[in-house]
C-alpha cells in the first residue's frame, strides 16, 4: 500500500467542515497534515494563516484541497502547483474560465482535481447509463434554495464572482453535463438584489439537440426546498431529486448505491495522484459564464443576510 497523501486544507469553513474534515478523516489514503485559514483553525493539525505561511513553513505536503470562496482561489492554488503539490478544487473551480486554463497550463506533472461534488450523488451514473442511445425531447430543472440555511453569513457568494444562485445552481449544471453530451444557453434571464453583483435568481433555457430544458434557480425559497432534474425522452421519463441522490424512471423508483458525494472525489482525487493525471471539466463554468453574458438583467428586492 502506498503512503498516504499528506493534505493541506484550505479555507476552513461550512463545507470544509461539513463534508471534507469527515471525508479526509474516513480514507485511509489521507492524512491530513495542516489547515490554511485566515481565522480558523483545525485541532490536531498545524495550522497556518495563508498558503505562504505553509510553504514556508517548509512542512511535508503532498496535496492540497481548496475550499475558499472562488474569488481568490487561482492564487493559491497556483501557489500550491508552484510548490509541487497536487491541488484539489471545490466547485466552482475559479471565479473565471481562463484562471482555471492558467492552472491546468501550469500544473506540470501535478494532478489537478476539479472537482463537481453533485456528479458523485447516487443516481447520476445510473441516469446517466439509461440516458445512453435515447432521445431528450424536452426537460425541467427545478434548484431552489434557502440562501441562509446553507451560506449563513456568506455575503461574498452576492458579491463579484460569487455567482450567487449560481453556486448551486452549477451542481445541477454540473449533473447535466455529465449526463448530455451536448448543451448550451439559448437565454438567460438574470435578477439581481438592488446593492448586489450576483444574481438571487435565474430563469435559464438550455439548449441539447434540438430539445430545449428549462432552469429555475432561485435562492430565496423559505418553504419545501427542490433539487430537480426531470428529462422527457423517446422512451421514457427521467427524474432525479434531491440533487441526484434519487432517480426514478418512469415514475419507478431505482434502486441506488450508498454512495456519499465527498467520499467519492476524495477517492477520485487518491485515484489521479497515483495515475499521475488531472480531472479538470470546465463546460459547468462555461454555462454559468454564458448565462451571464446573453442574460437579461432585472432588479430585484434587496437582501440581507
Ligand atoms: P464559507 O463558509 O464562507 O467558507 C469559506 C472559508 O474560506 C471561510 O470561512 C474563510 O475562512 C475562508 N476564506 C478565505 N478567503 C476568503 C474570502 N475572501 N472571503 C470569505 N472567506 C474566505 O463558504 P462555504 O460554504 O464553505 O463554500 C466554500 C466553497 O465550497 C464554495 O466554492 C462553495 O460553492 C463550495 N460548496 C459549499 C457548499 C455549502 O453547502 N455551503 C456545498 C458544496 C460546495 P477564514 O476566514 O478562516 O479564512
């Protein structure tokens, strides 16, 4: 067995705490050496202020996971490839496309992961197995949210490069182009918060062949939350719900592993380290770019968090 992957974490807050700590913690093939954050801290590890505290620090890393807000992560992440290590991202990897080309130009004999933690949800790969050879005739997706509940606090995800309700809303992007091979914005309508720079809400039509799928993102849902994927076919009907960890077919309930999404890309990510190779998908980002460039733009309420 090889030695494990001595890790850095960086940008220790709500998902570092919720997902990556317990999934680091579980796989053997990580050890987590050290935590990077400005204000946090991690127990039982060497803790440091920034990326270059670390190297400096001049302690044994082999890899880093980055889970700072996208605004910013192209530095240290290029910090990271520059002092050897193999960089993980979470999703969105970057605040813009060509930052995240910079890496992948730069990354060398480095693994870098960009990683889209709804593609591991228990039903994608079995939706995406059936999907094979049929036709989409038509699609509905349905990702509304309370902003709050899950970025208490976080003012920066309205701000410039948040992307706003495109923060989840990429996930269900991310799905669907794991699941379609082709797909594109036809148009984009855009609300933004009056004071804000990302928008609270988007009503996008993609396009897949001749079939369009229609998107509702919306961060300001207080009552019964929906992450929804329905696709109309030549031979039937696709549905995947609570952002990919159920799928049915036909109304017909399917029967799924126990996969946990976090698990998985750091299993991934232990798979491309010991292959010498990187797993970096931008079409996501590439979507969410094109909304915001053909988007209508109207302003909405205020909101605070
Ligand atoms: P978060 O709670 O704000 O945590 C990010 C941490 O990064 C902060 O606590 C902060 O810790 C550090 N940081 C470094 N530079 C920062 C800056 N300029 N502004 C704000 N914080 C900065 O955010 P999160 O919810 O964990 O989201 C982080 C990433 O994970 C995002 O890309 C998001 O899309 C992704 N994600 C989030 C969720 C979720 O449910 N929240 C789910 C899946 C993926 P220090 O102050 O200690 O530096």
């Amino acid at each position: 067995m090889n030695a494990p992957i001595r890790l850095a974490l960086i940008g220790i807050g709500k998902i570092a705490r919720d997902q990556h700590l317990p999934a680091i913690g579980a796989d053997p093939a990580f050890e987590l050496v050290a935590a990077v954050s400005r204000n946090a801290s991690v127990e039982g590890v060497a803790n440091f202020p920034d990326i270059a505290a670390l190297i400096a620090s001049g302690l044994a890393v082999d890899a880093v996971s980055i889970c700072t807000p996208p605004v910013g992560r192209h530095r240290i992440a290029a910090a990271a490839l520059a002092a050897g290590w193999h960089v993980m991202l979470e999703k969105p990897p970057g605040a813009t496309l060509a930052e995240v080309r910079a890496l992948q130009a730069g990354a060398g004999g480095r693994s870098l992961f960009a990683s889209w933690h709804s593609r591991a949800a228990a039903g994608v790969a079995p939706a995406r197995a059936w999907l094979a050879g049929r036709q989409v005739r038509s699609g509905r997706i349905v990702w509304r949210e309370d902003l709050r509940k899950w970025h208490p606090g976080q003012a920066w995800i309205l701000g410039p490069g948040g992307l706003g309700v495109f923060d989840p809303g990429i996930n269900a992007l991310s799905i669907l182009t794991e699941l379609l091979t082709s797909l594109r914005v036809d148009r984009a309508r855009l609300s933004f918060p009056v004071g804000r720079d990302s928008p609270i809400a988007a009503e996008v039509m993609l396009a897949t062949g001749e079939a369009m799928l229609e998107a509702d993102f919306d961060f300001r849902e207080t009552g019964a939350e929906t992450w929804r994927i329905e696709l109309d076919t030549d031979a039937g009907r696709l549905v995947l719900e609570d952002g990919g960890a159920r799928c049915s077919i036909d109304g017909e309930a399917q029967p799924l592993s126990a996969a946990a999404e976090y698990p998985a890309l750091y299993r991934h990510f232990a798979g491309l380290v010991a292959a010498g190779a990187s797993d970096v998908d931008l079409r996501p980002l590439e979507l969410v770019a094109d909304a915001f460039m053909i988007g209508e733009r109207r302003e909405t309420a205020a909101f605070d968090f």
